[in-house]
C-alpha cells in the first residue's frame, strides 16, 4: 500500500468516526432542545458518515493491482467514489431543505440556549477536520478525498448558520422563532454548489480529461533531457486514481538501429519514473526526427 493511500484512509476513518459522534450529539441536542437547524445538521453529519465510508472503499478497490478485466488497474475506482460522495452532498441538500420546510409549516415552541454551546464545537470540530483532510487531499491529489474534506466544511457552514439563526430566534423574539429554519435553507445552495462542482471534476477524471498543465509540461522537460532525444511529436496524459499514465512520441535520428531506439525509450520511462513518482507507467513511441513534425506544445 502506498503511502498517500495510506493518508487517504487515515483522514477518511477520522471522518467517519468524528461524524458518528458529531450526528448523535447534534441529533441529541436538536431533538431535545426544539431546534430543526440542528437537527439538519445531524442528517448532513450522518450522510459525511456513509459518503466517508464510500470514499474509504473507493481508495481500497483503487489500490489494488492490475490484474486481467483490468489491465490498467483500478484506479477508475476513486473518481468513481468522489462521484458517489457529490451526489451525497445533493442527497444531505435536499434533505436538510425538506427538514427545514417541514419545521416552518408545524408550530413549535424556540430553541434551547445551550444548543448554541453545542454548535460552537460542532463548527470547530468540522472546520478542524476540514483543514487536516484537504490537506491530505491536495499532497495526495485525490478528488475523492477531497470532496470529502467539503463534506466537512459544509457542515461546519450549516452549524455556523445553524448558531446565527438559533441566536436571532431567542434574542428577536417570537417573530424571529423562524429564524432557525431560514438559516437551514440558506446553507441548502451552498451545498449544492460544492456538491456540483466536485461531481463536474469528478466526472472530469472518469472520462480521462487533461490532468494539470504542470503534469506534461514536467514530463517534456524530463523527456528532451534525456540523451539522443532530438524532439517530441506528442504527449498526452491522463489521471487514474492516485496516479498518471502518459503517452509519449519521442523523436531520435532515424539511422539509429531498433536496439538503440528500444534504448532511448526506457531512458525516457525510467527517467520520467524516476522524478515524478506520481507516474504509473509511460507508454514511449519512437518515430525519426527526420520524417516527423516536432511538438513544441
């Protein structure tokens, strides 16, 4: 196992084990302490629970080898959780937004104070949480675990509002009582706007889009250093799971004999390898200098 899938499951067990707990305690004190704000809130801790889970099973099935159905691994496996992950954002959206609607149409008497005490540590908890797991995400470059790490933040943005409307429903008075429900519904967008933007670039990954420029433009600097290459006529790259495949046509001297072409190749793949470890596996064309226009992308 890999040490940045070994971060990716580390930061994603802490997220299923921090919102179990956070989901009992906020779904505890909203019960009990009339507030529907919180009680949103513990339905959005419960689907981080089950979407974290999903992004833990996604990062296993991407970390095993190729084998025969899957020659190029299975790496397809963690877009495919930050997919499932997104939509669980759209599914934890709706139903905050009918929870809310709900709460608004039924009489019910105001929050209790100390559910403000409760939301205080839920919004740091999660913010907390937030900043280690995307972290993780960005030195791993996981979409999976990174969509996760927004599940968190989106939490800790419901509880934040969940705090502003319960305090103007116990300081404004009865006219404000429905407070608590607005600031549900106004944490429902900016949910959805995350949750879309995250299935947008997963779906990215899953039908092989350009990964970041920095990745080929890497590879052509590591590629024209290497000795007896006079040019590049192509070069492509794609993402799968954790890690990148590249597509390379390399231009030598066409006199050059099949054993020296073979030669050149491996320089390139085990120089490539080598200094971006990132990189599964190159896939290296030769083709003559002579006969071939140069890429200069």
């Amino acid at each position: 196992m890999s040490v940045s899938t070994q971060q990716g499951l580390r930061a994603t067990v802490i997220g299923v084990a921090v919102n179990v707990a956070l989901a009992m305690v906020k779904g505890a004190a909203g019960f009990l302490g009339n507030s529907s704000a919180l009680i949103a809130d513990a339905i959005e801790s419960l689907t981080d629970s089950m979407t974290s889970l999903v992004v833990y099973f996604g990062l296993r099935v991407a970390m095993r080898p190729p084998d025969a159905n899957h020659p190029y691994g299975h790496g397809k496996a963690e877009p495919l959780a930050a997919t499932i992950v997104s939509l669980g954002l759209v599914a934890a959206a709706i139903a905050i937004a009918v929870t809310s609607v709900r709460q608004l149409l039924v009489p019910h008497p105001p929050p209790e104070p100390y559910t403000l005490v409760v939301l205080a540590l839920v919004i740091l908890a999660k913010e907390t949480l937030f900043r280690h797991v995307n972290r993780v995400a960005a030195e791993i470059e996981s979409t999976a675990v990174e969509s996760d790490a927004w599940h968190h933040r989106s939490d800790a943005i419901t509880s934040a509002l969940a705090f502003i409307g319960i305090t103007m429903a116990l300081t404004g008075g009865p006219a404000w009582r429905i407070a608590d429900e607005i600031a549900a519904l106004v944490s429902v967008p900016i949910i959805l706007i995350n949750a879309f933007g995250f299935l947008r670039k997963a779906l990215a990954e899953l039908t092989d889009a350009a990964p970041p420029a920095e990745i080929e433009q890497q590879v052509r600097k590591i590629a024209m250093a290497t000795p007896d290459v006079e040019g590049l006529h192509l070069c492509r790259a794609r993402k799968m799971g954790l890690e990148y495949f590249v597509d390379l046509h390399v231009l030598v001297d066409g006199d050059l004999s099949v054993r020296d072409g073979h030669r050149i190749a491996h320089a390139v793949k085990d120089a490539i390898r080598a200094q971006i470890p990132k990189i599964n596996d190159v896939l290296v064309h030769i083709e003559p200098s002579e006969l071939m226009p140069r890429d200069e992308g």
